[in-house]
C-alpha cells in the first residue's frame, strides 16, 4: 500500500509513536520542515515537503498520494491570555498553514486529526482497515471520515473565532472607527 500521511506539528506529543506504527504499515511519511526533522531526528524517514503547498494539491511527480493529514493549530487561545501578547504575537500564532492543510484535508475526505488525542483512535481505525476486518464497511468507513471532518473543521473555526474576537477587541481599543473612515 503506497499511501502517505503529510504531517505538521507544533505539539509533538505522541507524534514519534503515532507516525511509527503508521511507516510500520507501510505509509509514506511526508512532514513540513520542523516536523519532518524532528521525526528524521528520532530515527524515523520523513520527506520534507515543506516547499509544496496544499493549493497545488500537492499532486507532484514523486509525491504519493496523502490520505492523511495531521495539523495541530498553534495554541491561540493561550497566546491571546498571556500577559505578553502582542499583536504580533497574535498574527505569528494565527496558524494559516495550519488551516489550509487541515481544509484541504476535508474537502478531500482523507483522515483528518487536530489533535494528538486523535492518535490512538485513529491507529487502531487504520490497523482495522488495513486487515479489513470483518465489520469494516463503506458507510461505517464514511462516518468515521465524517467524524473526524467535523472535529477538524470545528477545530479552525475555534481557532478562527479566538483570532478574530482579539483583532476585533484590538481594533475597538485603536479607534478603529477612525481607521476605518480615514
């Protein structure tokens, strides 16, 4: 089975373990640039594709085809409740990347994780599928991808909410009015 996962990873709990029983299946590992060394630091092949972007699809020559995608989102909601937030610390924290990957994702119905909490669940789905086991159908398999789309895309619209609420607040406390009309 040539199938890949693309990973990006701010948080790198339980990554190592995660992305090891996934090559010991036979996935291709692909990760942007601190994920992909990180993993290849701990002993396990990742391709750095951090050059490619998710709006070419990353359909390319030599690129397998990503059946799954695991994005977790800069911690946001930390950043806008620390006392040394910033402006922009804000925009730095506003994982862009991160949502495009992860919108990608769902529109292509591939296996799509936030969070490493997902890890296990997913592992144990794929193990299952991969040994097509006897209770494994089409429409349990669609509920699954289902599941983990509405996780996933409520996942950017939190992170989307936390970051427009502190642009909001920030330009209410700058006169945004006057920027506005000016």
């Amino acid at each position: 089975m040539h199938t890949a996962i693309l990973l990006s990873a701010a948080d790198k709990q339980g990554l190592v373990p995660f992305a090891g029983s996934l090559r010991a299946l036979g996935w291709n590992l692909l990760g942007l640039r601190g994920t992909a060394e990180y993993l290849n630091g701990e002993g396990i092949p990742t391709r750095d594709i951090s050059r490619l972007s998710p709006s070419m699809e990353l359909i390319q020559p030599g690129v397998p085809r990503i059946d799954l995608v695991y994005a977790d989102l800069f911690p946001l909601g930390k950043e806008v409740t620390s006392r040394s937030c910033t402006l922009a610390s804000v925009t730095e924290k506003t994982d862009v990347d991160g949502i495009i990957l992860l919108l990608w994702a769902t529109k292509g119905r591939r296996f799509v994780l936030h969070s490493h909490k997902q890890f296990l669940e997913v592992t144990q789905y794929i193990s299952d599928q991969w040994r097509r086991s006897p209770d494994w159908n089409e429409y349990k398999h669609e509920k699954f991808i289902s599941a983990l789309v509405g996780k996933a895309i409520g996942a950017v619209v939190q992170h989307l909410r936390v970051a427009a609420n502190y642009h909001w607040d920030y330009a209410e406390g700058h006169d945004y009015k006057a920027v506005q009309e000016g």
